[in-house]
C-alpha cells in the first residue's frame, strides 16, 4: 500500500525532484520519468531513423545510459532536453551504423488531418515532394536539416551531435535550405 501510494505521489512530482530521487539510487522515481518522457524520446528517435525496428532500442539505450550517467546532469530541472540530446546521439549513431546515409523515405511528416480527400492528396504529394527534395541532399546536410527543422535543434546541439564546427552547420543548413526552396518552389 505504501510503495502504491510512494508511486502516484511520484508520477505527478516536477522533473528535478524524480532526478533528485532517482540520483539517489529510487528506481520507482527513475520509472515516473521513464514513463514520461518514453512516448516522446520514441516519436522523435522515430524522426531521425530510417525504420522502426531500432525505436525501441535506441530509447531503451537512452534510459540505460541516463541512469548511469544521472549523477552528472547539472540542472535537473532541464532532463527532458538531456535525455532528448542522448536519444538523438543514439539515434544518430543507429543511422551511422545501418548504412552511410539517412533514407528519408523513412521520415514520417505529418500531414492535415481534417482535410477534404483533393487538399489531403496535394498534401500528400508536397511531402513525397519534400522527401525527393531531401533525399537529393548530401548526408550531413540532410541530418542537419532534420535535426533543426524537425527536431528543433539549436545550431550549438546539431555541432555536438554531429561533431562538426557550428559554422559549418550553418553552412550545411544554408545549403539545404536553397535547394529545398529551389525543390519546393511549385508547392509554395
């Protein structure tokens, strides 16, 4: 009953205090925040990576190297962007591994919901279009323009995750930018 009740007082405590708990070694507090932030760290490893297989391997490794590395987080209120920049680092890599570059066919973009059937079929076909567009991208482009578009990556985070210099991502974006914007121009 108790360890009931430690559990619900737990799944709506703030962030810093289940980093808090969880540091100290409650595995019940490290849970709330699996629990948490598992669906979104799972959507967004679903961005980066060519296919599902690898979703919830990379976010089961997110959470392993999470709790070994806890004690080194410096601001608990801020663990949901860490464990978004390890899942990304994970996800990354998983890419890196399976083949030398990022199929973008893979990428799902959302689309309108609530549209008519002739609106949902342009829709459709602007994103085949923007995925075409993309697939035309050199690799580290690509990734940079996911990683920022997509995943709402600052410039700095796209650098580390990437290990490239920020200038150059500025570079690598720019780029991608032009040639989507030169791509896309009959969907504007």
């Amino acid at each position: 009953m108790a360890e009931q009740h430690h559990r619900e007082v737990l799944e709506t405590a703030p962030d810093w205090i289940l980093v808090g708990r969880a540091t100290e070694g409650d595995t019940v507090a490290f849970a709330a925040l699996v629990r948490r932030y598992a669906p979104m760290m799972r959507a967004y490893a679903r961005r980066i990576l060519p296919g599902t297989a690898e979703l919830d391997d990379v976010v089961q490794e997110t959470f392993i190297t999470a709790w070994e590395q806890l004690e080194t987080l410096e601001n608990p209120d801020r663990v949901k962007s860490w464990l978004m920049r390890i899942t990304s680092r994970k996800a990354v890599d998983r890419v890196r591994a399976l083949r030398p570059h990022t199929d973008i066919a893979a990428i799902e973009l959302p689309g309108p919901q609530h549209t008519d059937p002739p609106r949902r079929h342009e829709a459709s076909a602007g994103v085949q279009a923007l995925r075409e567009a993309l697939a035309d991208l050199p690799d580290t482009e690509r990734q940079c323009w996911v990683l920022r578009e997509i995943g709402e990556y600052s410039y700095d985070e796209i650098a580390e995750q990437l290990e490239l210099p920020a200038s150059t991502v500025r570079g690598k974006l720019a780029r991608a930018r032009q040639h989507i914007i030169v791509r896309m121009e009959e969907w504007r």
